[in-house]
C-alpha cells in the first residue's frame, strides 16, 4: 500500500560527489515536495513541483537542484555533496485543488562522509 | 513563524484517551487545521483535518473550538504504536504559497 517511494532508505556518499535521490508516487499527484528534516530545526522545504518540468525553490535551496520530467517522479540532486547536507530527506506529494493532506515517503537517511 | 503553539511532551497510558491540544488563535476564516504525525525515523502521516466541524475517521478524532482558535486531537484508544510526534498545522485551501510551517511538535509517549 506504498503510495510515494523513496529510493533508498540510507544513503552514505562522500563529500563532493554528486548524488541523486528519487522519489516516485503513484497517485497521480501534481504537486510533490522535497524536505530535509534536522534535529531542533523541523522540516525545511527545499524544492517543490506543481507539474512536469516546473519546479519552485522553497527556503533551502542552496546546493540542490531538482528534475520532474514526468509526473510521477520526483528527483532531488546534490550537485556536489557536502558534510552539512547530511540530513533526512523527504519526498512528499498532493493533488491540485483538493483540501487533503500531503503523502509522504519513508524518508532517506543521507550521511556525506 | 509557526501558526500553531503545541505543547512539548505528553503521557498517556495506553488503552486510554490521548488528548492532544492546538492553539491557533491568528487562524483565519479559510483556513483548514490539519494533523500529521511522526513515528521514529519514518515520514510524516496524514492522520485528519477540519474547517469548523467537529470530524472523525477510523485513526482519531478532531475537535475544533466553535472560534477556530484552538483544536483538540483524540485518539481513542491509545496503543503503543501511537508513540510520536503528531503536528498541528493550519493552511488555507488556496494557498499558492505550498509550504508547509512545521513547528516542534507533541511528542506523545504512550505508556504500558
């Protein structure tokens, strides 16, 4: 009963290496998100998408890029890692115009070395 | 700034009544309460929402006061796989800006 996929639950890449993180849903959601979650800090929007190949940079987009070339998966780029984007990172999705609430994935546990 | 005030922690004994309050009191006229929670190292849940009216689904229970300025979460019968922290947030249904303000949290620990 899975309904948006993160691709790997724990990650461990080095520092300056460029990472990919997917996320997948099968709800035919517009919208999807992409979070990091940090002790004391909470959850931090990254980058959003309200349709194929449109994205909006949330509060922290430094270092990060995203691609959404079809609607069903999302994917969240490090385009050269480093030790303070060690971090959970959370893939969210919504439908367009309906009043309920977003569907989260598991959540990948990423460790930049 | 967080919309929402939650207290830090809670207890409850498991086969009762967890009781968890929000205040929102800047809430405005078109804009939904919603609860999500946490367990250890997974994604948040979706667990409820309302506009004014009391609501209810088979995981809790939303009570929201007749000003909208506050809202209590019921979860009936607590068990251990309740232990979380549930979040209270309030977002309008047009909202273009699509954030999310996430505060601390209830953590809720449900006790044997």
């Amino acid at each position: 009963d899975v309904k948006v996929t993160q691709s790997s639950r724990y990650l461990v890449k080095r520092t300056g290496e460029k990472v990919f993180l997917e996320c997948v849903q099968d709800m035919d959601h517009e919208n999807m998100f992409w979070y990091r979650q940090d002790p004391g800090l909470g959850l931090r929007l990254i980058y959003f998408s309200y349709d194929v190949k449109m994205k909006e940079k949330g509060d922290i987009p430094e270092g990060y890029s995203v691609s959404r070339e079809k609607k069903e998966r999302f994917s969240l780029i490090l385009e050269s890692a480093s030790t303070n984007q060690t971090s959970m990172y959370l893939c969210a999705s919504r439908g367009r115009g309906v009043v309920l609430g977003y569907t989260f994935g598991s959540g990948t546990r990423l460790t930049v070395v | 700034d967080a919309k929402t005030t939650q207290p830090t922690s809670m207890d409850c004994a498991e086969g009762r009544a967890a009781n968890l309050p929000c205040n929102h009191s800047t809430i405005s006229g078109n804009e939904y309460v919603y609860w999500y929670r946490q367990i250890h190292s997974q994604g948040p849940q979706y667990i409820i929402h309302g506009l004014k009216n009391n609501e209810t689904n088979e995981m809790a229970s939303l009570i929201i006061t007749e000003d909208r300025k506050s809202s209590t979460l019921i979860l009936p019968h607590a068990t251990l796989r309740d232990t979380a922290v549930y979040y209270c947030i309030v977002r309008g249904r047009g909202d273009s800006n699509y954030q999310l303000i996430w505060g601390a949290g209830t953590k809720l620990i449900i006790k044997p």
